[in-house]
C-alpha cells in the first residue's frame, strides 16, 4: 500500500450544527403550548423542539436566536432550519430567516489500517497530544482549518470542523501521516 | 560622587521593590509545589523548573479569573508537566491521590497549562513506569501478613513485568488504555509464573490486597486480555500442545513464551506483509475502502478462524461491539439542496390543534 496512490475512504457525516436568527421576539411559553414535540426548559430560559424530517433538535431562545442539530448535510441543516422557522411563522411570530450558519460538522472516517498511536504522536508534535490516562485517541489539532481530529487506534478518526470542506480537507491532510504510522 | 541635588524622583509603584513582592496566592502556591517536589522525591533541578512553570502559569491571564480549586491543582500540574519533561515516570492517578483532586478537573488544568503554556510534553513511557509502580508492592520483604512463599524478589519480579508489558504493547493491548490496570495484571502474571506452585489459587484482588496496592477494575480484563494471547501463544510450542494448556496453567510456561515471544507471535497472528502471505484475501471492511492490500488473513470485524492464525488487532476490532444502525440516505434525501419549498401541511405537523392546546393547558395549568 503506498500513500500516494489513490484510496478512496468514506467519511460519513454524523452531525451538523448550524445557527440562524429570527430578528423577532418569541414567546417561548406560546411556544411550548402550541407546537408539538416541544420540551420547555423554564429554568434555563429556552425551548426545544425536535422535527421528524429532517431529524434535527432545535434549541429556541426568547433573543430569536435558534441552533439546530442533528442534519447529516449542510443542505439536510438550512432545510431543518427554514421548516422550524416557517412553523414559528405559522404560530404567529413575525420571522425573518436570517444570519443562517453552518458552525460545527461532525464526521467520523475509517483508515483502512490500524495506527501505532504513541509513534504517531511522536512524529507530530506538537499538533498530536496522546494521553491514554485521559482518552484514548490522539487528538490533533489543524489550526488553519480550525479543525480538530481524534485517532484511534484501530483506525477511526472523528473529525470536527466549521463546514464539510474543512473536515474533507482534514481528512486529506491526516492521511499521509497516519499512513506512516500504521502497523 | 554623583551630586544628590541631581536625582530625580522615583515612584515606589515604579521601582523594583513593589514588583518584587510576591502574593499570597504565588507564595502558597509555590510552597505546594516544593512540598510536592519534596513528597516525591525529586531532584532539585525538577522543583526550580516546576516553580518557573507555576510562576508564568498564575501570570497567565486565562489563570486569574479561576476558581481556587483549579489554582491549588495548577501547581501538582507543574510538577507533573516537569516529571513528564525529565521521563520521570509519575503517573496523573499519583499526583491526584496526593492533591485529594477530582482527576476530571486535573485534566482540565493539565491541559489548559499545556496550551497556554505551550509546554511540549513527551509520553509517559510505559516500561519506567514498571519499576516505580511495583516499588508500592509490599510482597518483596517478609512480613506478618505476607505468606513466605509469597515473598519473592524485586528485581525478578520487575524484569519478568517488563517482558510482559512489552508484549502487551506488542498485541495491542496498551495503545489507548490506562497504563495502571496493565501494569498490576501483568505484575501478578510474573509474580505467579516465578512461583506458580504456591501462587496459582491466589486471585488477582487478593494479591492486590497483600500487596498493599489499590485493584483498579479494568485490570481483570487486562488479566484475560493478556491470558488469551499467551494461551495462542502456547499453542504454537510443540512441547505445550500436548498438556491442553487453560487460564490457569499456562501461567506456569510464561518464562518460556516469553523468551521465544517474537517467533510465537509471528506464528499465533496474522502478519501483515504480503510478501510472506502471498495474495490476501479482501477485507470485510467499507465497501468503499481499498481492498486490504498485503494482509495475510481477514481483516477486524470478521469472526476468528476456528485453529488458523487470529489477525493481531486492537481487541475492540475483535469483538466489536454491536452498533446502532442508521437509517441508509435514499437517493431522495442526498438530493436535498435547503432551499425546497416548504408545504403547509409539512409544517403543521409540528402545531397543535386548538382542543389540544386547551387541553395541554389545562393539563400543566401554566398562569
């Protein structure tokens, strides 16, 4: 196996943050009462509520501003994120669905070979920190990604980054690396 | 001599003896690093480095506004950071139980020091650690509580733990575990096998507790862990196939597995070089994952041939655990661009009704 040929590897997006904002007051307690499938957290002052299709969990505050989680794409978040808006439409809120931001993806990939971790780290400080006492994987940080992976040994990698191109990008840089550490 | 007349005025805010004082917070702080320096025993060399470290990390501004729990753990970080530094093998366990820290927090400090610190900080080498960690065993001088056939001699009993962590490292058993849990199972293993007679119905928690040390609960599976792969490791000795060796009786055999470790491994696992296996057949991983080049056998997942050589993986990969499975994205849902029209119907789904709201209301009698 060389480094250099073509591999193709799936990375599988497992969760999709994004922000958006509704320029408007929202009473959170009409919320509660009107909308289906919500959960009212009175003592920390917002509101979730979980949608079906997309499968996406939205925490709403009073401010207007709304995080949505859970969308396995970017496109999967926006399309979650203008269905909850126009369901505050519907409840009678004056929503405009602005500022809308993908801010966070999760996605894991698998190495198609084990990693020898302690050899890793040594030949990538100071990106690489392993410390078994506290977690098991290599945690390496790409900071003009802004992107931060976890290596296992077994070959996993979970990688977070602001956007899918990022993570795509993360994963393509590692590569090379991991490669020369595996068994 | 200078004329008085021409100095001039000086500040006391401005001059080097207000910037000399230390604060209450800096002068306690480095007293408990020096006490820790002194509890350890630890060169001189180390405690001046960790005061340096503790003097620029309560300096640092993201360390001013911290609550005092974290500023009391700051300096057992600083010692452990120098530790680290010299390949002094202490462990994070060790410096928490002398603190009387939550070890969550002191891996919060620890690596918040780290980064705004920038400190390099090298791993903790597993084979120093042997010899430290078995210097709290009290089974290597006669005592009233120790059986004397369960006394046995230091130096053999750290010598034999090396080769068996070592070989621990080897078959994965180290890489992404806590190093304590190993280092107690393997130190019971070489403690029996240098006496097995006497020392076969002694259990894992009783030689613990004899020898005075802490049993940390993942250390039974690290035992079995390490028992699987000797008892593989015996199949492969032509004189040992005949005794049907078991968990319990292949302990006796350890000197000689381990002496003729790198040719037993060889022969009990799959390796992974093509050249010596020939053509390999394709792993069962992602159907889009390149076909396992160069593996002589099966790659993880897949359920270990009954007598054949098992591959030498991480044991996650050799019994992995049941994953929850996702719903498979059908070509309509990969199709989604966000900016679909979004119907009436879809969003009402997610309102209530007007004899629902009453009733819900009633139900939670909100004000």
């Amino acid at each position: 196996m060389d480094a250099e040929s073509d591999v193709a590897l799936d990375i599988l997006i497992t969760n999709v943050v994004c922000v958006f904002r509704t320029r408007c007051h929202l009473n959170l307690r009409k919320i509660a009462l009107e909308g289906a499938n919500v959960i009212y957290k009175r003592d920390v002052g917002k509101v979730l509520m979980k949608l079906r299709k997309p499968r996406i969990t939205a925490t709403i505050w009073s401010s207007g501003k709304v995080i949505c989680t859970g969308a396995t794409s970017e496109e999967e978040a926006k399309f979650g994120a203008r269905r909850l808006a126009r369901s505050l439409q519907k409840l009678g809120f004056q929503v405009i669905f602005t500022d809308f931001k993908v801010v966070n993806v999760l996605a894991v990939c698998n190495m198609p070979f084990e990693i020898r971790l302690p050899e890793f780290t040594k030949n990538n400080r100071p990106h690489a920190s392993y410390e078994p006492e506290l977690h098991p994987a290599v945690c390496y940080r790409i900071k003009t990604l802004r992107a931060t992976l976890q290596i296992f040994s077994t070959g996993s990698i979970t990688v977070t980054g602001p956007n899918v191109k990022a993570v795509a990008s993360a994963v393509e840089q590692i590569y090379p690396f991991v490669f020369e550490s595996r068994k | 001599w200078p004329d008085p007349g021409s100095f001039s005025e000086v500040a006391y805010s401005q001059s080097t003896g207000q910037k000399e004082q230390l604060s209450r917070c800096l002068q306690r702080g480095i007293r408990r690093v020096q006490d820790l320096c002194k509890v350890l025993q630890l060169p001189r060399v180390f405690e001046e480095t960790a005061v340096s470290y503790f003097q620029r990390a309560v300096q640092h501004p993201s360390f001013h506004m911290v609550s005092l729990e974290k500023k009391e753990l700051l300096g057992g970080c600083c010692v452990f950071v120098t530790c680290r530094q010299h390949n002094w093998p202490v462990t994070m366990g060790t410096i928490c139980s002398l603190l009387y820290a939550r070890q969550e927090l002191f891996a919060s400090v620890f690596l918040s020091l780290q980064k705004e610190l920038e400190l390099s900080v090298p791993a903790l080498s597993l084979a120093d650690l042997v010899k430290t960690h078995l210097n709290s065993f009290r089974l290597f001088q006669q005592a009233a509580h120790v059986p004397a056939p369960f006394v046995e001699d230091k130096e053999k009993v750290v010598a034999r733990t090396m080769q068996v962590v070592e070989l621990a490292s080897e078959t994965w058993l180290v890489t992404g575990r806590h190093p304590v849990p190993i280092l107690t199972a393997a130190a019971f293993l070489s403690w029996q096998s240098l006496q097995p007679r006497a020392r076969l119905p002694c259990t894992l928690g009783r030689f613990c507790r004899l020898a005075g040390v802490d049993l940390p609960p993942p250390a039974h599976l690290r035992l079995k862990e390490l028992l699987e792969i000797l008892l593989r490791m015996a199949s492969q000795l032509a004189w040992l196939r005949v005794f049907k060796l078991d968990k319990k009786t292949v302990v006796k055999h350890i000197g000689d597995l381990l002496q003729h470790r790198i040719f037993l491994l060889k022969k009990a696992f799959c390796q992974e070089d093509g050249e010596e296996q020939g053509a390999a057949a394709p792993g069962e991983g992602s159907p889009s994952s390149p076909p396992a080049q160069g593996k002589g056998c099966p790659s993880g997942g897949k359920r270990q041939l009954e007598g054949g050589p098992r591959p030498l993986l991480p044991p996650c990969l050799i019994n992995p655990r049941k994953r929850l499975r996702t719903a498979a994205t059908s070509p309509s849902d990969s199709a989604v661009t966000g900016d679909e029209p979004i119907s009436d119907s879809e969003v009402e789904q997610y309102l209530r009704g007007p004899e629902e709201i009453r009733a819900f209301s009633e139900a939670k009698a909100w004000p």
